[in-house]
C-alpha cells in the first residue's frame, strides 16, 4: 500500500519530518501533526460519476496523488479514501436522457474516471468506496442522528437540524441563508437544513428505509463511508475549493454531531479552481476539456508538469500556450539530464524545502531544473515518482534493442562490434551488465 522508495541518503530524515500544510479551516499554514504518529488517514471527495472527468477533476486528483506519494516518501503509512458518488440527480437525469439504466450509467464514467487517473499515474488512492454499497452504514448514521436530535422526519425527506450544530460555518465563514434561501418548498424547518435522506420513486437506485422509500442525500455519503474506514476523526479532508460550501460544512455538522467528536478533520485542503483561456471550465462556454481529450495532444508527463507548475491552492489557467511552454520545459530537463555527476545535495534540500512548504510544486520544479542542470539523475528519478512525471528520457525501447543486437552478435561471436556498441552506450550515460556467460 505504502510506496516503497524511501528518502535519499542525500536528504536526512530530520529534515523532512515538518511537512506544513495550509488548512481552510485554520486559514493558516501549519505542521502537519497526525493523530497516529507515522500514519496519515486521507479522504478526498470523488468524482460524481455521470460524465467524463475533465481537467479540472485532473488538477485536483493530481494534487492529492502527490500529497499521498510525498508523505508515502518521508515514511509515513497513508490510508487514502476515496468515495465514488453514484447516486445523485445528475446520474438519474443522464440515464434517462440516454435510456440506460443508472447502474449501467455511473459503472461506464466510473470505469472511465478509474481508467483516465490511471492514465495520469494518480494511484496514490488506497481505497475507492461506491455509495450505492453503503447503503447500511447512509441508514445507520440517519437513524444515530434523528436520536441525537439533530435529524427530523419530514414530509419530502430526512432533514439535518443545522440550528442544532452551533459550529456551522466555521469552514466557510457562511452563516447566512441567502444562498439558498430559495429552497423552502420541501417541508424543511429552516432554509439551511438539508437533506439525509430523500424520500421517493427514483428507479433502480431506490432503497428501503425506516422511514420510507427512498435515497440518500450527497452529504452523507462521505460521512457513513468515512466513518466507515477512517472513523469520526481523521487527519486530512480534501477537495475543490467549489466543495467548501455546503458540501464540507454539512459534513462537519453531521459527524461531529454522532458523538460530539471534534474535530472532524484536523486538516482541510481545498484545490483551486481551473479555468480555460481564462474563462471557468463548463460545458456552455464550450471551454471544457477532458482529461482523455487533453491525452490526445499531451502526454501524461507534459500534463503533470505543467499542473504542477501552479501551487494547488492557485487558480489554473489552462492555455495552450502554457502547455507548450510546459512542454518545453520538461524537454530542456531531459536533454540536459543525460550524464549523472552524482548526488546534489543542496538541490535536494531544495527540492524537500518547497514540497514542505505547503507542497510548493512551482518551488520544487525549478529545484528539478536545477538538479537536472547539476546532473543528479538519481534525484531526478526519485522526485519524479513522487510528482509522477518522468524527467528522464525514456531510453528503455533504444536501449533494449541495442541489448537485443549485442546479444545476437555475441552470440555470433562478433565481440568487436558487440563492444563497440557498449562502449558507446557507457559514454552516453547508460549502464550496460551483460548477462554472465
Ligand atoms: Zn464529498
């Protein structure tokens, strides 16, 4: 589960044990301290699964991949979690416009959304929780909360009591109603109260409950599954930044309202948003990219690079001029990176030093650039697989063929030439062992 490099021999151990991350909830940049120490527990919100993830989805996941690879690196155990969210309105909408059934609908864009982050090296991911498997635990944590109080009954649903959670709004700032102060017509209390459970007809994806037919709301989704594998409390909550409100307020409310457990979470991270030739990525600004159309004209390294070159946090600006330069950039390191002079330790440290520093990638990229100047290939391989971006000149294809005629000509007893070929290839920096005889 945990990935199996360990920090360089040019970077001591004590040097990287202050991971600081910015939190929105504390609105300050702060050490990561973990409830276990050497263990991190990680929840992301997934992907609502009724279309193809775009590069917005692709900005955020990368971001949280790299998190995990980068703690997984200073040797810390990651548990992270990732729910699928295949109940919702949009996957109902979407099945009836296309006349497949729900299930059909979010298990094709799941396999899809599965298939483009493994075409993007995000696998940091330890497990994926689907909704519609955790129908259970969605009921058992309604029924803990209508006893608390906290939860009531009404005529279109189970409601969450928001005037009984005296915390609400401190992720946000948003203790107002006028965002949705629109929706009264559900026979809620108040306007800010929102749904657990909704009752109705809603085809295949339709559950018994003890109050009556129906599914489960958004929010407590993510709350049953974490409750489920990470318990009331764990350590990092990430997302979009569009998640903050109400989506992570309302989970806030309904897990510290189980028990009374507080906090949460002790770390919320949330990625900026992406915008495309600088307009916000939606489908009617015609604007909006897929990851597996961005695959098409990019490669998976040109795209990490090139998102990384933005801090999380940052809003993105995708243009095709950024890409080329992007592009470029990655180019220029695997041209110059070709002969290894060895360790660099001050690259290194620099390198270390900005993914500290709230995972500063911009910082830690130009610390790549210079390693790459400097010829540490050893650093630029082990960086690299924490940012998942290969700096290095994929030589394996050229280097096994020249492997493969070298043995043939051995095997004809052509050792002049059969040198000759390793001799060339020692001085361009590759590392020739012939098998023993
Ligand atoms: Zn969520």
């Amino acid at each position: 589960m945990s990935g199996g490099s360990t920090p360089s021999a040019g970077v001591r151990r004590k040097e990287i044990v202050a991971l600081h991350l910015y939190s929105t909830l504390s609105r300050t940049v702060e050490p990561l301290v973990t409830r276990n120490p050497g263990r991190v527990t990680l929840f992301v919100c997934g992907p609502t699964v009724y279309d193809y993830p775009h590069l917005g989805h692709a900005r955020t996941y990368i971001a949280f991949d790299v998190l995990a690879k980068y703690l997984r690196w200073t040797g810390s155990e990651v548990f992270y979690l990732q729910n699928i969210t295949d109940v919702d309105d949009r996957i109902i909408d979407r099945a009836r416009e296309r006349g497949v059934s729900q299930s059909v609908l979010a298990r094709t864009f799941e396999t899809a959304y599965l298939r483009d982050m493994h075409s993007l090296d995000v696998d940091a991911v330890s497990h994926y929780a689907r909704a519609t498997t955790h129908i259970p635990e969605i009921v058992h944590q309604v029924e803990r909360l209508i006893g608390r109080g906290a939860a009531y009954v009404a005529e279109t649903g189970v409601y969450f009591d928001v005037s009984t959670f005296e915390r609400n709004g401190e992720l946000s700032g948003q203790h107002g109603t006028d965002r949705v102060s629109r929706i009264t017509d559900e026979g809620k209390h108040a306007p800010l109260d929102f749904a657990l459970w909704k009752f109705g007809e809603f085809g295949e994806y339709t559950w018994d409950s003890p109050w009556g037919r129906g599914r489960p709301g958004w929010h407590i989704e993510d709350t049953a599954i974490a409750e489920k594998y990470l318990g009331q409390q764990y350590d990092i909550h990430g997302g979009g930044l569009d998640l903050i409100f109400p989506h992570h307020e309302a989970e806030i409310a309904q897990m510290e309202s189980l028990e009374g457990k507080h906090p949460m979470v002790g770390y919320w991270l949330h990625t900026g948003f992406l915008t495309v030739e600088g307009k916000k990525m939606s489908k009617s600004s015609g604007n909006f990219i897929t990851v597996r159309d961005a695959l098409k004209t990019w490669d998976r390294d040109v795209l990490r690079y090139y998102i990384l070159l933005s801090h999380y946090r940052s809003p993105l600006q995708a243009t095709e001029e950024g890409l080329a330069n992007a592009a470029r950039a990655l180019e220029h390191i695997r041209a110059v990176a070709t002969k290894d002079a060895g360790e660099d330790r001050e690259g290194r440290k620099a390198f270390v030093d900005a993914m500290e520093s709230d995972l500063n990638t911009p910082m830690a990229l130009a610390a790549i650039r210079a390693l790459a100047d400097r010829g540490d290939i050893g650093a630029l391989v082990e960086f690299g697989e924490i940012l998942g971006i290969n700096f290095l000149r994929d030589a394996s294809v050229p280097v096994r063929i020249l492997q493969e005629i070298r043995a043939e000509l051995r095997a004809r007893r052509e050792f002049e030439i059969s040198d000759l070929i390793r001799e060339r290839m020692v001085d361009a920096g590759i590392t020739v062992t012939d098998p023993s005889l």
